[in-house]
C-alpha cells in the first residue's frame, strides 16, 4: 500500500524567510511535531529520528533536488521508505506558498490507519502552521 499527502499553506513572510526557515535543519524539530533529532551527515544526507504515534522511526534521508528559494526534494535511503519535495511560491513581496507534498509506504496498522483515515495529512497540516507562526515572527 502507498500513501501520499499534499498540503499548502499561505504565509505573510517573503519566499526568502520561508526558504531560509525550512533549509535549516536546526529549525526543523521546532515545527515538525513528530521530528526528535534531524542530524546533518554530509553535504545530502541527514538522519532522522521520528517519534510517531504507536512508533519510533529513525531513517537515513538524501536530498535529490535543491533549487534556492525553489524547491528541496528528498528520498530516503535506509529506514522506512518515503521521498517529498516542499516547494516555496512568491505571492507578492511579502508573502509565500509553502506547498507540501509526500509519498511513503506506510507499515503496520497505526500508519496504515492514519493513511486511511487521512490523520498523516492532518498532521502534515498542523505541522505547516506552526512552520507558518515561526516565519510570520521571523518576518515581523
């Protein structure tokens, strides 16, 4: 079974604060709510430990695709099966689209349930307005 989500969110904050935001990894447990620990391993890669409902995840990511201020795509490469691509849109000078867009493979009952029942998308969702509260402040 395979599984994707697309979510979108619209922020007050040019394309130049979301972008500096998300390709920080630092930033990422602050508005990621399931990420514990995003650890840089070279120039592509990272590895992730996740704390999800009914599971720890820990997986092995490399970026496929970055284009400033554009887009950053990525696959994983051990761990749990999965690759995205978040894209930043201008919407005037001070304001961006920020789209979200994942495929996985979900395993076991909980993420199969959570595919089903779209909680995955929820989450996703929650997750981009907390990343939208952190560019607002920084753009403010």
């Amino acid at each position: 079974m395979s599984a994707s989500l697309v979510e979108t969110v619209d922020i007050e904050a040019p394309v130049s604060v979301t972008w500096a935001l998300w390709s920080d990894v630092t930033k990422w447990p602050s508005f990621l709510s399931h990420v514990r620990i995003v650890q840089r391993l070279d120039e592509s890669r990272f590895a992730w430990q996740l704390s999800l409902p009914g599971a720890d995840k820990n997986f092995v990511a490399e970026l496929t695709e970055v284009v400033p201020e554009h887009r950053i795509a990525w696959r994983t490469t051990e761990g749990v099966h999965h690759a995205g691509v978040v894209t930043f849109h201008r919407l005037s000078d001070t304001s961006s689209r920020v789209t979200l867009q994942i495929e996985y493979d979900p395993k076991g009952f909980v993420e199969r349930l959570g595919a089903l029942t779209n909680l995955d998308s929820t989450l996703a969702n929650y997750d981009l307005g907390e990343f939208q509260k952190l560019a607002e402040t920084a753009a403010a």
